[in-house]
C-alpha cells in the first residue's frame, strides 16, 4: 500500500494498529513533509502580498527549493513502509539451525542498513530545509510568523525521532558508525531553537 496515494486517517489508522508499518519512521517522514509544507504555505501567502514585493524572485526561488524536498520526503514516507515490512518478514524467519540463524542475520542487517538510509535522508532533508527556512523570518508575510515555527518544530521533531529510529537499528547491527548523524541533528536542533528564539520574540506581548 502507498500512504502517499491514501488518505490521511488510513496511515493514521494503521499507525495505531498492531501492524508493524507503518511506524515511526514512516511517522518522521510525515512529519517533516508537514513541516516543509507550512514553510512553503507561508511563502505562498508572501508572494504577490502588497509590501513584499522585493522579495518575489527570492521566494519563488526558495518555493521551488522546498518543494523538491517536500517530494523526496513524501518518497521517504512509503520507502520506510516498504522496507520495514520486509524487515518484520525476516524477524519472523526460523532460527532452528545454524545456517537458518546466519541466512536471518544477513538479511537482518541488509535492510536494517537500507531502513538507516532512509531516516538518514530524512535528517538531511530535514536540515536542507531549516537552512532554506532561517532566512525567511523577516521577508514573509508577518501575520504567519507562528506558521514558520510550526514548520521548524516539526522538522526539529521529525530529525530527533529519525535519529532515535536509526540508534535502535544500529544497536541490531552492532555498531555505532552514526556520529555523522547525531552531529547533523545536533546542527537542527541547535539551528531551529535559535530561531524559535527569534519568533517568540517577535510573539511577545
């Protein structure tokens, strides 16, 4: 089943369920589409708005760079399902001999690496994004400043749970080769609490 074709109380239906997908990785990458899209419906109000003129071309540019990583995220979101579909199959694969033992664990740890990939890429998307995001705070439009930090949360989120998704797999394959990873969430984190600084400073009253 595609979650990207389906509508959105059948993924959450199923997200609630006892099935092992979707689950959350599928969940992060829902997530950081969310957050891409409130940053782009916030650049869609700004375009054309009386008084933000000067910044057309800007934003389009950005619009356009949002979008491509709404898609690859949405890509995430049924590449998760379908791998770790795989991955419950093999779980489920006997164990009684020595060469059913090592035929699993090969296996196991063929989409486990591949299941990484995909939460790594959620992380990357999710940074690519916030980068895209830091310089808007002051160019759109200014009645949709907690829409900005809505979409900055939520790929904040999205990255964290990723992160926590790709940790538990690498304690199956037995090893920790994920700084990259852990430093390139620690750089969202750090990059989106800056900026929610700056919009709960304009939001004070």
């Amino acid at each position: 089943m595609k979650y990207t074709d389906s509508k959105i109380k059948d993924f959450l239906n199923d997200l609630s369920s006892k099935k092992p997908v979707p689950g959350g990785g599928a969940a992060s990458a829902l997530v950081c589409a969310a957050g891409v899209s409130c940053i782009m419906m916030v650049i869609n109000y700004t375009i054309g708005k009386q008084g933000y003129e000067k910044y057309n071309t800007k934003l389009k540019v950005t619009l356009n760079k949002l979008l491509k990583i709404k898609n690859e995220v949405r890509k995430c979101i049924d590449l998760d399902v379908l791998i770790f579909d795989k991955i419950a199959k093999i779980y489920k694969l006997p164990k009684n001999t020595k060469k059913q033992i090592n035929f699993r664990k090969k296996k196991l740890r063929k989409f486990l690496v591949k299941v990484n990939s995909v939460e790594r890429n959620i992380i990357k998307l999710s940074l690519e994004a916030i980068k895209l995001t830091l310089p808007l705070l002051n160019i759109t439009n200014k009645n949709l400043v907690s829409d900005l930090g809505c979409g900055v949360l939520f790929l904040k989120s999205s990255s964290e749970s990723a992160l926590l998704n790709i940790k538990i797999n690498a304690k199956s394959l037995k090893h920790k080769k994920i700084d990259r990873t852990i430093s390139m969430t620690e750089k969202i984190v750090n990059l989106s609490d800056k900026f929610l600084k700056q919009i709960n400073f304009k939001l004070k009253f």
